[in-house]
C-alpha cells in the first residue's frame, strides 16, 4: 500500500460517566424486582466499565461490581481495582462465577437472555449450585440508545475520519481497479487518521453488484458509465459511524441517474422529521411512502435506518414494523434509504443523526448531490 502524504493525526477520546451508567443500571435492574446482574454480553461489560477486550462478565451488586477476566488483560484491568474487584480466573469462567456468588452467598441471579447461550447457562448452574438464574431482558441495551457527551464526541470524531480517508480514496480510484484494492485503500486510510477498526465489513459495489445492498467486496473491477456504492464506517473508542455514497465514473447510468434522485428526496424527507418525540415507523413511511409513490417501493427492502454505538446496529431500529419506537434526545442514527436494482446497480444514500428535541443534527459533512457524487 502505497504511503499517504497526509500527515498522521491522532485521536482524543472522550472518557465516560461510568458511574452515571452503573446508577441508571441499578435503578433498572431493581425495577425488575431483581439485585444482581452477571453481565454477559462483552459490549455491555465496555458500555459499563470500559474495557473493551472481550472474554470477560461483569458481577452487578448492588453496591458493588466483580470483573472476571484472565491474564491475558491482567495489566489492561489494573486500573480498574480502584471501582471493582476483578478477578483473574485460571479455569472457567464459570467456575470464577459461582466461587464468587458462593462467597457472596447470592442465591438469585439475573442473567442476559439475550446473550447467554444455552451451554454458557448450563455451565453457570453446575459451577454455581443451588444458584437460580434468572434470564431477563432489556437491562443494559436500553441504556445505550441515549448517548451520553463522551459517546457523541466519538462517533463525531469518527465519522470526521471517515470523511477524510473517503476524500483522500476517491483522489485514487480509476477505472480498472478491483472493489478489493479500493476497499483496502479507504481502510488504509482510516486507519491512519486514527481508526482502531473499520466500524464494519467495508462494502464497495462495483457496477451491477451495488443492487446487494449488504454486498461483500471481491475481484469485479470498476468501470467508467457503471455505478460504484460505498458503505464504510470508522471507529474511535469502541463507537462507530457509518455512511454510503453512491457514485458513477463518468457518464451516469440514466436508470441509476433516475433513482439517484428519488433516493435523496427520500434520505431529506426522512431526515426532515427525525426528532424527539418520533416514532420510528413514522420516520421510516417519509421514505418508503415517497419511493412507493414513485413504483420502486418493492425495491426498497430494508428498514430506513438503525442506532449507532458499540455495535453497528443497535436500537432504535428505523423501519415498518409497527409498534416502533419513540425517539429522544440523545439517539443517534442512520438514514439510509436505498433502490435498488438487479442487473443494473444500487443506489443508497446514507448519513448519522443526532437526534435533538426540535429536530435532528447531521454529523455528517460530505455532499449528498449527484454532481460531487460523479467522479
């Protein structure tokens, strides 16, 4: 990979109200007539404690917090002991668990049904006798729809690095090359600018391809006249962003011209009524109601759009589904209205909101018209 010229820069990240956090946590958790929580989901245990490293619970008193790791991130955890007592176990984590629960001489704990397999329970039940675990859902995932200060600044910080490495990658691409080699380039670019990882799988669709809209990049090379769909996405402190473009190398293709246009009134009107207050379904018919009218509704398949954080996709969830969800302050997610094609190509448009009391904040910056979007 050739080198960029453009001087490294390196990214701040905004450090979390953890106790704010574990306060609303425990407030959730005795709602549910429950006391302790094992915290199984390694996101969840990052959103709470803010480590990131995986392969690790985390024990919810109701004074206190128990980390189970292993040696591995002995070193990462020590700051940690001045909030929690963490625990490196030498055999299962399982096993760490239930000497703890014994020791604490906990008889009822709530468990994560939504992350804990069958076998992980299993486990939990033999290690830990005459414990009774209790799977509920909806503790922690709530929580992280409302973004606090701290994860705000790192999905801005994140999606200004996309930007950038997108600006710098579009300077290099050319007929000829492969969507492999343009998506190693804006990856590289990312990277650079202070990107951990890509925020996800990066999609680069060249020509007829761009009509699968969760499309996997491989050898097809790009032409001039065809279209060339881009998603990607930075990451910067665990937190992601995630944008598309939909290009054209030259001339435009006239049926992707066509619905190049229905696909931006569509991303502005959905955009136009994101606010607190909302319901997502209702947000998502602004789109799909205007491309229906048009007769490529059968052509929009996905939901509108989806939260951002630690995970790509997260709640809310932006679709047709009824009942949905209302929308408040502090939400942050996509518009992504598509069309798409089979044979000829794809177009998606697709930016990050903030959601605000009287409307929405796009975090976004990177044009949206079909002049800057021909390349």
């Amino acid at each position: 990979m050739p080198t960029s010229s453009r001087r490294r820069s390196t990214v701040t990240q905004t450090q979390p109200d953890l106790s704010g956090r574990l306060l609303r946590l425990r407030q959730a958790i005795r709602a549910r007539k429950a006391h302790w929580l094992l915290v199984t989901n390694p996101l969840d245990v990052g959103y709470l404690t803010g480590f990131l490293g995986g392969d690790s619970y985390l024990l919810v008193g109701p004074s206190g917090l128990t980390l189970f790791s292993d040696f591995r991130y002995q070193e990462e955890l020590a700051h940690l002991a001045i909030r929690a007592r963490v625990v490196m176990r030498t055999g299962s984590i399982a096993a760490a668990v239930g000497a703890e629960l014994g020791a604490r001489r906990v008889r009822r704990v709530a468990i994560q049904s939504e992350s804990v397999t069958l076998a992980e329970r299993a486990s939990l039940e033999k290690a830990a006798r005459g414990v009774s675990f209790v799977p509920l859902t909806g503790l922690v995932q709530p929580l992280r729809e409302v973004k606090d200060a701290s994860e705000i600044a790192n999905i801005r910080a994140a999606a200004k690095i996309q930007e950038a490495a997108l600006l710098a990658t579009l300077k290099t691409i050319r007929a000829g090359q492969t969507e492999l080699e343009v998506s190693a380039r804006l990856e590289f670019e990312m990277k650079t600018r202070g990107s951990s990882v890509p925020a996800f799988e990066t999609i680069v669709a060249a020509r007829a391809n761009g009509s699968l809209p969760h499309y996997r990049p491989q050898g097809t090379t790009l032409r001039r006249g065809q279209g060339l769909l881009i998603d990607w996405g930075a990451t910067v402190g665990g937190y992601r962003s995630d944008m598309t473009r939909t290009f054209a190398i030259g001339k435009w293709p006239a049926k992707l011209r066509e619905v190049y246009a229905i696909v931006l009134d569509a991303h502005l009107a959905a955009a136009s009524a994101l606010r607190a207050g909302a319901r997502t379904t209702d947000v998502d018919a602004q789109a799909r109601g205007l491309i229906a009218k048009t007769g490529y509704g059968k052509h929009f398949g996905h939901g509108l759009g989806h939260g951002i954080g630690l995970n790509i996709h997260e709640g809310p969830r932006l679709a047709q589904q009824p009942p949905g969800t209302l929308l408040a302050p502090g939400m942050v997610v996509t518009i992504e209205p598509g069309i798409y094609l089979p044979g000829v190509g794809g177009v998606r448009l697709e930016n990050d909101y903030l959601v605000t009391q009287r409307g929405a904040q796009c975090l976004c910056s990177l044009p949206l018209d079909l002049d800057w979007a021909t390349l």
